[in-house]
C-alpha cells in the first residue's frame, strides 16, 4: 500500500501541472475602453450601431441574390487533428475557431461547431463548410479564449460540450459571470493590457494578453447589447508570440500600438470578412494592411468560407487578400494560408 502512494505522488509530481496568476494593466498610456452606466464603447466612445444595421441588410440581401459557389479545394478538411510534438501547433477548425498547441497548453479559440448559425438554427442560415472536428472529439483543451460574445464566436451548445474539459476560460470583461452560470469553475476576465501567465512545473509559460479590438458585443441571457467586451489576444512564450484578432474593424492607432508593445510576432491569425462593412470587420485591403503594420512572420487569414456576410462568393475575401500579397513579393513569404483542418506549421 506504502508503494502504492509512492508510485501515485510520483505520477502527481511528474505530470504536468498549470498555475495562472493575473496581472491588470495600470499603464494610462495605452488605448482602453469606456464604460458608462455599464455598456462599453470602443475607445473613442463609438457604438457601431449603424455598422450592425448595414451590415445585416447586406446579409439579408445576400441570402437572396447570388449563389454560394463552393469550391471544393478552398473548403474541405485535408488531415484530421492530430496532437503536435512541436513548440507550436496551429490547426484550424474553421470561422474564427483554431486549436493551438503551446508550450504543453492546448488552447482552443471561439469555439463555434454548429451547422447552421448557432442564434437562428435554420437552413436559411446554414454554415455553408462545416467544422473540420466535431465539437466531442476534441482534445483535452486546458484553455478556452475568447474574443466576444457573438454567436459565431460563442456558440452556447459547444461550450455545454466543453464543460467536462473544466478549462481555465479566459474572457473581455462581462462574460465572467455567463460562463459561471454554465458551471465553469475557472473563468478569469480581462480589460484591455490585461494579461494572464500560465506557468507549469517545469518552468514552461505562456502569457495572454487582452488587446483593443474596434467591434461590439451583442444582448444574450441576461446581458444587454454592448454590456460584455469585445477584444483580440496576444499568446506569448519564450518561443513563439502568436496574435489572435478576434473581430476588429481597421483603426490604425490600436494595431500601431499592439505592435510598439509586442515588437516580434510569429503569427498573426487575422479574420478577413467581407468588402462592404470595415467598421466591425477587417476587409481583405485593410487585413493586408494589418498584416503590414504588425509584422509577424506569418500571416493566416480565418474568419472566411463558413457563412455568407454579404452577396459575394465565399472565398472571394481571400482571393482578393491573395492578390495583394502577390502584388508585393517582398511580402509573399509572410502570407500562409490554411484549408479548413490543415494545420501550421504542415505536419
């Protein structure tokens, strides 16, 4: 019996285990939200109010014009998941969801896996690629990041699936107490600057940082529009610094200061929508001009090839982006684009 705990407290000791410690930003000089009366506004005091309104009625009109034409290379899974040996492992689920593997850490990003918009759950809605994993064959995901509350980030049956993982959650502030109520037990929130540093036994760490993004947040259970933030994310260990926009529009002052604040950036996983609306999301023009202020290594667009934003072919945003890359060969290399369930670097 004696051997027996011996042998358990050395299984214990020699497993990997992650202690997460918060650290909140007090510097005055870098760009932060407003709250007033508890709604949140972008750093300007900006509500995009009317982006939201122009972007669904080129939604809805898009619905009823031209076809979704799919093409097939652009969209189908290639490889299935498989657990990477190497410091850094990108594999993309599809829209805005990715499983990153860092440092030990099996990360997973705006997890949305339904077929069909998770708000509306119509075929009028329908999610045109599906997801290249389904949400119960994930891996064991110790870290659950998100950007913002909107349905294509968050969908609510996929976080259910996840509850049995119990991750470390790490949200913008607002969406603390949504994931508690859904019986997660490790949730920490964050402002802008703020960050989080995971730190196993074996000296292993990665730091999420909450970064600015230029977007909005949407009434869902008991939250009203704009009572939860919106933000991107920076994971950064000794090895590999790895940026994840989330949902921005294009405002040059916050990517100017992401970059003064993270110098050296590995990848940068961008979400490219369509031309029409460039308030909440980035175009492929100013997606590529993102890419040209931050500087990371790597550039791989997502957000693109699951549901229809506007009347154009789904994968017109990234042909377009393609285009600008090939315009300049100086820049050529720094672009990377991945099929739904590749996998960067390629296994």
């Amino acid at each position: 019996m004696r051997l027996l705990w011996i042998l358990l407290l050395i299984g214990y000791l020699s497993a990997k285990q992650w202690d997460y410690q918060f650290e909140k930003d007090t510097c005055k000089n870098l760009i932060k939200p407003h709250c007033v009366d508890g709604i949140y506004y972008n750093h300007k005091l900006e509500v995009l109010d009317k982006a939201y309104f122009s972007e669904m009625i080129s939604y809805f009109g898009g619905l009823f014009t031209s076809p979704t034409r799919l093409a097939i290379p652009f969209f189908y899974a290639r490889t299935a998941f498989e657990p990477s040996e190497k410091g850094l492992s990108i594999y993309w689920v599809g829209h805005s969801t990715c499983i990153i593997q860092m440092e030990g850490l099996t990360i997973l990003t705006d997890p949305c896996f339904s077929d069909c918009y998770p708000m509306l759950g119509t075929t009028l809605f329908k999610r045109h690629t599906l997801a290249a994993i389904a949400v119960d064959k994930l891996p064991k995901i110790d870290v659950l990041l998100i950007s913002h509350n909107h349905y294509d980030h968050l969908d609510e049956k996929a976080v259910y699936h996840l509850l049995e993982h119990q991750p470390q959650v790490i949200v913008p502030l607002g969406l603390k107490q949504w994931f508690e109520s859904k019986g997660f037990l490790n949730v920490i929130e964050h402002n802008w600057w703020d960050n989080t540093t995971a730190k196993d036994f074996e000296n292993n760490k990665i730091t999420f940082t909450c970064l600015p993004a230029q977007h909005g947040s949407i009434a869902r259970d008991e939250m009203k529009q704009n009572q939860s933030l919106w933000c991107s994310w920076m994971l950064s260990s000794k090895d590999n610094t790895v940026y994840f926009s989330g949902d921005t529009g294009f405002k040059e002052d916050i990517f100017y200061q992401i970059k003064s604040q993270f110098p050296q950036i590995d990848v940068a996983l961008i979400g490219v929508g369509p031309s029409n609306n460039n308030e909440q999301h980035l175009d492929p023009h100013h997606a590529f001009i993102v890419s040209r202020i931050l500087l990371a290594k790597k550039m791989i667009p997502i957000h693109w090839g699951a549901f229809r934003f506007d009347n154009a072919y789904l994968e017109d945003p990234i042909l377009q982006l393609r285009s600008y890359f090939e315009k300049f060969p100086d820049c050529k290399d720094d672009y990377y684009e991945l099929l739904i369930g590749d996998t960067y670097p390629s296994l």
